[in-house]
C-alpha cells in the first residue's frame, strides 16, 4: 500500500484525505472481485453437479457394462446437450446389426415420441460400453443413449480390518 501511495503521491500529489479515499477504492474493488470470483466458483460447480450426462457416463467408465445384442429396449435414457447443459429422458431405441436405427423419448402417458431431429452427418450409430456414440445435431445438440441396465454390477471392496484394541 506505502508503495502505490508513494506513486500516487509523486504523480498526482496525493494527500492524505485523497489517501483515505484511495483505500476506500481499493478495498472495495478487492472485495467485489473475491465476491465474483466464489460465485463464478459456485456456479460452474453446480451446472457440473446437476449434469445428468456426465454422472451416467462416470458411472459406466467406472463399472464397464455388458454388450448391447441386437433388439428393442425399453429401458435407456436418452441425454440431449447443449454446452454444458444436459437433459436426460427415459426412452427406447432399437438396435440392429449392433448400431441404433430409431430412438424414442418416452412420454408421461406412457406413449413414445421418436427422436427426428437432422443430423449434421450420417454414420452407423454403434455402441460402446454402454453408450451410442455422440450423435451430432445441425442445431449443434449432441445425443447420446445410455443403455443404463447393461452396467455390470458394483464391484465388493475390500473389507476393513478392525482397530486394535487393549484387550
């Protein structure tokens, strides 16, 4: 602070009222900035946590899943991204020749809507561990189908030794 006084003070005469107000300033553009910075902080956090998408996808690379056979399934989520926004919806798709010809998004009456959107290119969808390959949109959305009960089942961890104790 003695240092960007002494500048202040040899370039524009500062006093020391001036001094006061100059703290004043300082103090509160410090301030503001910490302030910005938590909630940026925060922010970024939060979009990270509510990411349906990317808590689906953690859950397979950590677990693996099995093969996806040729047929129709009526249960996979459906994820639609935008950024790093994600929506997932319950749905169907069907799988053929190990790549997805149709994919529907299942309605609250039950009823099933397919998935017509344009694609910026045309390529077999295929699935990998689980999970189609990204589909792109010309809207630039990119859509996924998780095959959510093709996840191999949790792995048993090691058991915990008990502490000593003075017996």
């Amino acid at each position: 602070m003695q240092i960007i006084y002494y500048i202040y003070k040899t370039n524009f005469g500062l006093q020391n009222d001036n001094l006061k107000e100059m703290k004043k300033i300082v103090t509160t553009l410090a301030l503001f900035t910490g302030i910005t910075a938590t909630i940026y902080a925060q922010t970024s956090k939060t979009s990270d946590e509510n990411n349906c998408y990317l808590k689906w996808a953690q859950k397979f690379e950590q677990r693996g899943a099995e093969d996806v056979a040729d047929g129709t399934y009526t249960d996979v989520i459906i994820t639609f991204r935008n950024g790093s926004d994600a929506e997932c919806f319950n749905g169907k798709c069907e799988v053929k020749d190990g790549k997805i010809v149709a994919m529907y998004t299942k309605m609250e009456d039950g009823t099933y809507a397919q998935v017509k959107k344009k694609l910026r290119y045309d390529f077999p969808v295929t699935v990998t561990n689980g999970i189609s390959k990204t589909v792109l949109t010309l809207e630039d959305e990119l859509i996924n189908v998780l095959f959510i009960k093709k996840i191999k089942p949790k792995k048993a961890s090691f058991e915990k030794a008990p502490e000593p104790t003075d017996d």
